[in-house]
C-alpha cells in the first residue's frame, strides 16, 4: 500500500502490451500458447490418448469381451497381454482403450452440451441484465447449491445409465460454470460503445448477441469449454466407479476402478492403469485450459 | 538554493519487442530547479509519459524495457542520487520522499478499499515512521491543505465517494505528504472538467509558491501548458524538438511541429472556418524515418536536408534549442509573425 | 458554421424531457438519479446545436434519449413531425436509418473482431436493404472513401487504426444509411489535438455536403463555437442557457456560462490571468440544491435564488438563460 499512489497506471500496460496488427495478435495467443509447457505437453497427451483409443483396438489381438478364464490375472509387460489381464482373463489394454471411446465420449458430448446450455443462458442473462438477468442467475445460484456428486447420483438413480443419459445427466450438472463466466464477459462487453451502436442502427436483441457479443466472448467459453472436459471425464469415472454409471460388460474407466477394488491386494494394476488414464486425461484438459486461458487472455483486444 | 534539484542526461528508454528494442525516448536531457515548473509536451506517443515513469523507475525492470542514462536527484542533505543507477530499495525511499508523481485517473492509483486518511497516513507512516494517529494528524492537515473542506470527515470518506477533482486533490495530497523537492504530474487534469481543471492549476501552483518544489508538469494541452509553465520541452516521437522559456517558446515557434500544435488548439474566437490542423499521424516507432520523424507532417519539408538524418538540437536564441535544420530559414520567411501578438 | 435558414421547420422538437434513472432495484429501493430534468429545445433542419457541460451533468443521457436508446421518463420528442416518445424497438428500427450517432470513444465504439468493412456495412446489413455482397461493399467504400479512408481499410481490424482514422470509421459507419440527422457525443475528446482538427474539419464538410442537421455534444467550448449555429449550455440536468453561437460568445447571460468560457486555457502565456471562477463541484444529482441548481457556487447568488427553479426566460432575440438576475455585467471571450 505504500507505494499505492505510485503504481503505474493502466495506460502503461496498454502501451506496453500494444499489438499493431490482427496477424500479429493472433500468432502472438499461439505463441503464447506454445510457451506454456504444460499446455503443450497436455495437448500432446489427449492426442495421443485420442489416437490410441480410436486405432489401438483394431491393432490389438483381442476382444475386450473375449474371456479367457486359463489367463485369468496375467501380470502386465510379460507375455502377450501387454497391460495383463483381468480376473476374467480379458485383455487389460484392449479395455482400456474401448472405455477410453467411453469416457472420452461422454467427456466431449457432455461439454459440448453444457457449454451449449451454459453460453445461450449467460449470454441472455448479460444481455437482458434487469429482471431476466437477475432471474436466471438465480437460476444458476440455485443449481450451483446442489452438491453436483449427490445429484449426479439421485439422477441417475431414476435413469436406465448408458452413454446417452450419463452424458446428459452430466451435462445437466456442469453448464453453470460456463453460465456464469459467459454472463461475466457479456455484461462487460454490453458497456461498450460498440453495442449501443448495433442498437442504434435498429438491431434485434438476437443480432446484437450473436453478432456483436458473442464473437467478443469466445476466448473465455473456449477456455471454460476446455476444463468442462476435464470435470465431464471426472464425472463420468465418479458415477461409474459408485455402480450409477456405465454397466459391466461395456468397460468405462470408472467401472474398470470399480471392478478393481476387490483385487487391490493381488492385481494392483487392474486398478492403477485406469486410474493413471483417468488422472493423465483430467490433467491434461486442466493444462490445456490454463494454456489457453493465457494465451486467449483479452490484452491482445483493445 | 542554488543549483538544479533534478538533472536528466541523456535519457533513452527502449521497449523489448520479441528480439529487437523499440526506442521509444532517446537522449532526452533537462534540469530542473527548485520553484520552477517544467512542462513537457506531446502528443500520444511522443514519449513524454515514458520519461516520466523511467525516471520514477516504474518502468517494467529489464529485460522487457532497456533504460540508459542518469538522472540526478538532490538528496535532503545535498548529496546527489543517479535515480537510475541506485538499488530498488534506495529507490523507494526516495519515491514518495524527494520525488512523488501525480497521475491523470487517480481512481487507478488509489486502492479502493480503504479510507483516504489511511492511504496519506500510511505513506508519511513509511518515509517518517510516525505513528498511526500522528499520521493522521498530519493527513488531516494535509487535505485542509489541498483545499477540501470538512477535512476530518473526509479523512473517512472511500475513494469512489469523492468527485474527480477531489480525488486529484487527495492524491496531490499524497504527493506532497514528505515535502518532495521534484512532483511529477502526469496529466493531471486532462479527465477533469475546464471549471475543475482551473482550480488544480491554481492549488498547484499555489503549493509550489509555499514549498518551492520544482514541478515537471506533462500535459498535451498548450492552453494548460501557457497557464502553468516556467519553461517548455515539446517531444515528437521520442526525442525533445524544442526546449525553451514558455514566452519564447509560444510565442515564436521555431519548430514546425510547435507551432502547428499551438495552431490547432480551438481558440473561441468564432473565426469560422476550417481548423488548422496537422495532417498525417504519428510515426510508427518501429519503423522511424530517416531523418527528422515530423517531416512526413511538415509543411516546410525538404528532402534535403530534412531526410538525411534526425537533426540536432540546435541553440535558437538564450535557451531556446530547437530541433529542425530549415528552422532560421522558416523563421526569416515568416518574419515579422503578427499571427499571435495580434490576438493578444 | 452552416447556414440554416431561420424559418425552417424543426426537425426535431423536444417537450419538457425528463430522464431518471434507479429507483427499483431487485432489492430494496434504490436512490433516483435525475440526469436530464425538464428539457425543452427544437433544433431545425440543416442546423447544428452544441450541447455544452461538465461530465454529470446529463448532455450525453439527452443525446441518447433523443435517438429513443433509452425510454424517457416523461416528455415528448418529436422528430420530422411524428412523435416518438413512446415508439416500440420494432416501430423505430424503421426511423433508424435517419439518426445515427457518432461515439466518445474510438476504441469502445467499434467491435473488436469485425473487420472494418464488416462494421461499416452493418447497419445495411440489420436494416436489410436487399443489396447482394458486391452492393454493399460498394456503399462501404463509398462511405469510407467520404471520410477519407482507403478501400484496403475495410479488409482490417479497428485495433490497426490510430485514434483518429477509428474516429473516421465510426464516421463512416454512421454515414453509410445517408442520415438526417447526427448525434456526435464528444467526438474528438478522446483525440491528440493535432488530430481533432482533422476530424472537426471532416464532420464540417460531410455535414455540408450530406446537409445533415446535428447535435454536437462537447464540453469543449472552443471547438462548439467554431461547429455549431446554435449552442445550449446545461447544468445538472437542466439548459441554463440556448442562444445563438454568436449572442452566447458575445454576451453570455447565465454566471454558469461566464464561469467556462473564463475556465477554457487559452495558449498565449503572454495572457495570464486568474480565472477560476468557480469553487466546488457540481452538486449531486442524487440531491440537487433547491432552486438554482448553480446557486452554491455562483458568485452572483442571491437568497430569491433558493427560492425556486428559474425558468428559461427570453433576455434577447433567440437568446434564452434560467437566471433571475438581470443586472449583472457578465464576461465574454468576443466582443459583440
């Protein structure tokens, strides 16, 4: 606080962060993008897990259904089962991989669902502001008071779980997130002059949201996008691991835990290589959103 | 007291761009003394803020701005300090203490959350090391000071509860708080209304008769600068163009650019008729001209010599420097100029 | 200035227009700000009026209520003959193409990731002119091309520009429908003075080649004075004081007025003088004073001046002021 009166303003850091051209600034959010490690080597991580679950099962020799009860519990990295075998004798890497499609699946589908759901409100809700407004973030308060994991479960109680309902019973749990930050930035976006302006030439309330607003906007949902990945895969693998989620036989890496329990002792790899998945997916959607949140940070704009 | 209380030689400040350096002030030299008001001129990015905050040292450290050259400060006790040699901690005892800088939005360099009494106090807390409610005693007497009335009760009052001007006057309060030898008031009342605007000069310089401060005043306002100034330093693209007594400089421009900014301030004279104006804009800094950086705009441009290289300053009368090479020409064309001696 | 003859038909009349703010919130009540009270003024065809105040005091709350951006509390507005205080968004998104406005800030006014030729051709775009692609490209060059702007500017971002050439594109933008009539709210305040010629000069002209009628909001008194015809001057809501540009500069007749003209720095230091005239801020609009809202810091107060809001009243030809006093000597920038 001492030096309160002395810290520069603002106009410093607009002078110092001037970008003079649009391909300047947009190569300026990759390059800062590819300065963060992390983010990179995330990045790198969901395209390789994307890869090995779509090709690797075509590769592998194995059904993730076949059960071969004479190998029933082989140790991973010996002999041909690579990541060993289940107490069913199933192929450990071929599972993994088919409930990676699962996971992952139900990851984008949800995301793509709740960022939907969450934009259209918190761009409503920022836009209108007054009554509406106040009304539909109430909304959003009032979802948010939920803890998220019992109401994942008591929705899912009532609901016959496959990929389709779980995906939607998360999605129906994480688009406040992405509500609230979309609402954030159309509030401020709607005090500049430039709304006004659209306003002022006869725009409908639509236009000027779509067209005006959202455009400015979509740094931050691609970021909030990016961790409601990582939330939707952690979900999926909660809801499954309680017996909620996706049924045996279908393989979900939360099922896979699930299963796993009971064999801790004898077979820990049953229950460390989903668990590493699960950890290494969430991870890397978290790296990648933190990469994305400093390279799409709003200084480029002016 | 004899002597300069602050002396800047060849000040140049550059900006880290990827791997090149942008100048964006160069070999910028003045002195100031005590009592007596500098005012340094622009437009947006003639650099005139940057000289400001660099000799402030509230330039981003390297490697993202390159700063050289000295400015030198006269201590309390008569020892002289190169502000922009001395470690960052020897900085902070100065800054606040001999030297104290004045913002144009002082709602960005006030905290929010906390009462104006407690932000004066806390700075005479740091540079005098009184107590908490000796601190506020000398606050209170310091806002009396700076012309807000009911000064106890607006001890108590938040930043975002003052008016604009009262905001500027609590943080010309601050300012003055450990008597600095050198205030730095960086458009102080450009957000501010003509009417409000009027009374800030007057405390100003009311102040500075009863403390003889010297005061670097930057401001792009000529009427401002005619109002306040002992001497005039007009920057362009970073470097200093022309320097001199206010009188001189006002009234008989040398420097083209000089006098076309004096030219298109709106007067209210009800001429009619087109605005003078400059054409073009401000070089690019990462790309300059060869030679003089206004010679783009200059309605007296030759190619030679005006593009060979940037020109020197050079002495145009008794402390009147100038930084054009056709300036004795132009001015023996033009001579005798009536255009402001008649308005006057 | 423009000529505007003296006997055109207004196209724009505005009828005891008041504009208040707050008052209901979600929770609880909240304090009412009274920005524009009680206005009333006309401006003609083909005229420009300056609107002349401090920040606060409610000129450019007034310009937004005259293009109906916002619903006025009480007062009518009428524009080409028709009134439009209470049109619906639907109803006046047909008049839209006839008022435009012009913005403070260069960097705020124009979206920041559409290309310049984008913004520019948006409201042929919302208005649905049925004009195809290559159409509406040609009237964006048009217009840009008017505020001397090159056609490779459209394919650009606002953030290449500098304040000026972004001043000349909200310019554009707001020319391309071929108005009647402009609000430009402060629009060279944000600009280096060596630039806000520039852009004075270029409103100047497309006014006299498109005859647009406009308002030119300011608070710099100068650069009114070489705009515009007719020049209203308010303070805290209210007009203190409408003349013609040329009474007002020559025999200001409101203290308020005396008191900016004497604070506008003039840059000759050959000049100096003392000139504040003026102490204190402007009053609160949340609780303005009783009677004249200036009465606090006029020099010339009187106790009758509590007493009661003083009307605008006639002191010459054309030239109305809210003070009661008539006998006192006020200070003028021009000799009459």
């Amino acid at each position: 606080m001492t030096d309160a009166p002395l810290a520069p303003p603002r106009r410093l850091a607009a002078l110092l962060s001037r970008r003079p051209a649009a391909g300047r600034a947009r190569s300026g959010a990759l390059h800062r993008f590819l300065r963060h490690r992390l983010a990179v080597a995330g990045l790198a991580a969901i395209a390789l897990m994307l890869l090995a679950c779509w090709l690797g099962p075509l590769l592998i020799p194995y059904d993730q259904l076949f059960i071969d009860i004479r190998h029933r519990f082989a140790g991973p990295f010996a002999g041909p089962h690579v990541f060993g075998t289940d107490q069913l004798g199933r192929d450990l890497l071929v599972r993994l991989l088919m409930a990676g499609r699962i996971s992952l699946t139900i990851g984008f589908a949800a995301m793509a669902l709740s960022t939907a759901v969450g934009t259209a409100i918190g761009l409503v809700a920022g836009y209108r502001g007054g009554l509406v407004g106040a009304a539909l973030m109430r909304c959003v308060d009032a979802v948010l008071c939920f803890p998220s994991v019992f109401l994942l479960l008591a929705l899912a109680a009532f609901i016959r779980p496959n990929v389709v309902t779980i995906t939607l019973i998360i999605a129906a749990t994480g688009w406040m997130e992405v509500a609230r930050v979309v609402q954030g930035q159309i509030r401020t976006l709607k005090a500049r002059d430039f709304t006004l302006a659209a306003e002022l030439m006869g725009a409908s309330g639509f236009y000027v949201m779509t067209n005006e607003l959202l455009r400015n906007a979509v740094g931050p949902i691609i970021v909030a996008a990016t961790l409601t990945v990582a939330r939707a895969i952690l979900a999926e693998a909660y809801v499954s691991f309680l017996g909620y989620g996706i049924q045996a036989p279908v393989a979900s890496w939360g099922n896979m835990l699930n299963n796993a329990q009971q064999y801790l002792g004898s077979a820990p790899w049953l229950a460390i290589f989903p668990g590493l998945m699960i950890t290494v997916a969430v991870a890397s959607f978290n790296f990648v959103g933190d990469g994305l949140r400093d390279a799409l940070d709003a200084r480029v704009e002016l | 007291m004899a002597g300069p209380v602050l002396e800047v030689r060849g000040l140049s400040v550059g900006f880290a761009d990827g791997r090149r350096t942008v100048p964006a002030v160069h070999e910028v030299a003045f002195t100031l003394h005590p009592g007596e008001t500098l005012a340094l001129v622009g437009e947006s990015g003639s650099g005139k803020s940057v000289t400001s905050l660099a000799l402030m040292r509230l330039l981003p450290p390297a490697p993202r701005t390159r700063v050289t050259g000295a400015a030198l400060l006269r201590g309390r006790d008569g020892t002289v300090h190169d502000l922009l040699a001395l470690p960052d901690a020897a900085v902070r005892a100065l800054r606040g203490d001999r030297i104290a800088m004045i913002f144009q939005e002082p709602m960005t360099s006030l905290n929010p959350v906390h009462r104006i009494g407690d932000q004066i106090a806390e700075s005479v807390r740091f540079h005098r090391g009184l107590d908490r409610h000796a601190a506020l005693k000398r606050a209170e007497g310091l806002i009396e000071r700076v012309g807000i009335p009911d000064a106890a009760r607006r001890l108590r009052a938040y930043p975002h509860e003052l008016s604009g001007g009262m905001r500027q006057r609590v943080m010309i309060a601050m300012a003055l708080a450990c008597d600095p030898a050198v205030l730095i008031a960086d458009e102080p009342t450009t957000a501010l209304d003509v009417t409000v605007q009027s009374q800030i000069l007057a405390l100003l310089k009311g102040l500075q008769r009863e403390t003889g401060m010297g005061l670097v005043f930057i401001t792009h306002n000529l009427g401002v600068v005619a109002e306040i100034a002992d001497r005039v330093m007009v920057m362009y693209a970073g470097r200093i163009v022309e320097s001199g007594g206010v009188v001189p400089v006002m009234t008989a421009p040398r420097m083209p650019y000089t006098a076309g900014l004096i030219a298109s301030v709106p007067r209210l004279d009800l001429k009619g008729g087109e605005m003078v104006s400059i054409p073009g804009t401000v070089p690019d800094p990462r790309a300059p001209p060869p030679g003089c950086a206004f010679a783009p705009r200059c309605p007296h441009r030759r190619p030679t010599p005006c593009d060979e290289a940037v020109p020197p300053l050079e002495a145009a009368g008794a402390g009147h420097d100038v930084r054009c090479r056709r300036w004795a020409e132009i001015a023996a064309a033009a001579a005798p100029r009536p255009a402001l001696e008649a308005r006057a | 200035m423009s000529a505007a003859p003296q006997d055109a038909a207004p196209l724009l009349k505005v009828e005891g227009l008041r504009q208040h703010y707050g008052g209901r919130g979600l929770f609880g009540r909240g304090d009412v700000v009274r920005a524009v009270e009680d206005v009333s003024f006309e401006i003609r065809r083909g005229e420009t009026l300056g609107l002349v105040g401090e920040s606060g005091s409610g000129k450019s709350t007034l310009g937004r209520a005259l293009l109906r951006a916002t619903v006025p509390t009480a007062g009518r507005i009428t524009f080409g003959g028709e009134d439009i205080t209470a049109w619906t968004a639907g109803r006046l998104r047909a008049l839209r193409p006839r008022m435009q406005m012009i913005f403070q800030d260069p960097f705020s006014s124009l979206n920041p990731r559409m290309t310049v030729g984008g913004i520019v051709a948006a409201p042929l775009v919302i208005q649905r002119q049925g004009l195809d692609r290559a159409a509406r490209r040609a009237r964006v060059i048009e217009a840009l091309a008017t505020v001397g702007l090159p056609e490779r500017a459209a394919d650009r971002y606002p953030h290449e520009f500098s304040g000026g050439q972004r001043q000349r594109i909200g310019i554009a933008r707001a020319l391309v429908m071929a108005p009647d009539f402009l609000v430009a709210d402060e629009p060279v305040s944000a600009l280096d003075v060596s630039i806000q010629a520039q852009v004075v000069n270029l409103l100047m002209e497309v006014r006299r080649r498109l005859s647009l009628t406009m308002l030119f909001i300011s608070h710099d008194l100068a650069v009114v004075g070489h705009v515009c015809d007719r020049v209203a001057v308010m303070y805290l809501g209210r007009i203190v004081e409408i003349a013609d540009t040329r009474s007002l500069f020559s025999g200001p007749r409101h203290p308020y007025t005396e008191a900016l003209f004497a604070a506008v720095p003039i840059p000759d230091p050959t000049l100096r003088r003392p000139r504040v005239l003026l102490d204190g801020d402007l009053p609160s609009p949340l609780a303005p004073p009783s009677g004249c809202a200036f009465r606090g810091r006029c020099r010339h107060a009187l106790p009758a001046c509590a007493a009661a809001v003083p009307p605008l009243r006639a002191v010459g030809p054309g030239h109305f002021a809210a003070c009661i006093r008539d006998d006192i000597a006020l200070a003028a920038p021009v000799a009459a």
